[in-house]
C-alpha cells in the first residue's frame, strides 16, 4: 500500500510550491482586473471546470467575462492555505474580497483552485466559489 500523502501546512508542502501556486493563482485574479483574456486562457487547463454559485462553467465562460475588460477593481487575498494532493496537484483556499468594476460594496468569499503542472507549467483544473456570509 503506498504511504499518504500530507493534506496539511506540513513537510510536503515546500515554501516553494506554496509560492508557486500562490503567484498562479494570483495571475487569474489580476487577468481580472487587467481585462485579459489571453492571460486568463493562459492560467486555465482547458478541461477547466468552476462551480460558482450561479452553475458550472468552464474555460471559455471564466475566459468570455473579460471580453468586455476588467470585470474586478481591486482584490486581496487571505488565510491562504496550500496542500500537495500528490506530485503533480495542488490545492490552494483562501478568502477573497474584491469589489466588481461597476459596484460599490466589496464582497467576500472562500475560494478553492485545484492545480496540476504540466510540462508546459501549472494550470488551473478546477475552482469553487463559496460566498461568505
């Protein structure tokens, strides 16, 4: 039986896949406020799949929102939390408030983004939205 791995702040997640996961993460938020699509695509495997609080979605609906530019003004991110799921996969969660371009009030809520790397570098397969109340 192979040994499990470690779902927790422990030894095998490196100072280095916690960075590396944090910065891709955080090129999908500033994809948003720049408007970029070709940054967002770049991000996401194209398998992608979202579950947000409105549905599914996949590559190119998280992609099509920023056809018409930036769709966030500002975000930060906190209580970032990263977990090795195996060589290849990572999980990142953390609480997001950002504020829509057009809109007044901030909102909030916990993210989590499943990441696998590929030859090509890591890419976005999954990501769910829960809104914080």
């Amino acid at each position: 039986m192979a040994a499990p791995f470690s779902f927790g702040h422990g030894a095998a997640v490196t100072d280095t896949l916690r960075h590396t996961i944090e910065t891709c993460e955080r090129a999908v938020w500033e994809a948003l406020v720049a408007g970029d699509p070709a940054a967002d695509a770049a991000a996401l495997h194209d398998s992608f799949l979202g579950v947000y609080p409105d549905g599914f979605a996949g590559k190119d609906a998280h992609v099509s929102q920023l056809h018409d530019g930036p769709g966030v003004d500002h975000y930060t991110l906190t209580d970032i939390r990263v977990r090795a799921m195996g060589a290849d996969y990572a999980l990142i969660s953390y609480r997001a408030t950002y504020r829509r371009r057009g809109r007044e009030a901030e909102e909030t809520m916990f993210v989590s983004s499943i990441w696998q790397r590929y030859p090509q570098g890591w890419r976005n397969i999954f990501s769910q939205d829960t809104p914080a109340h």
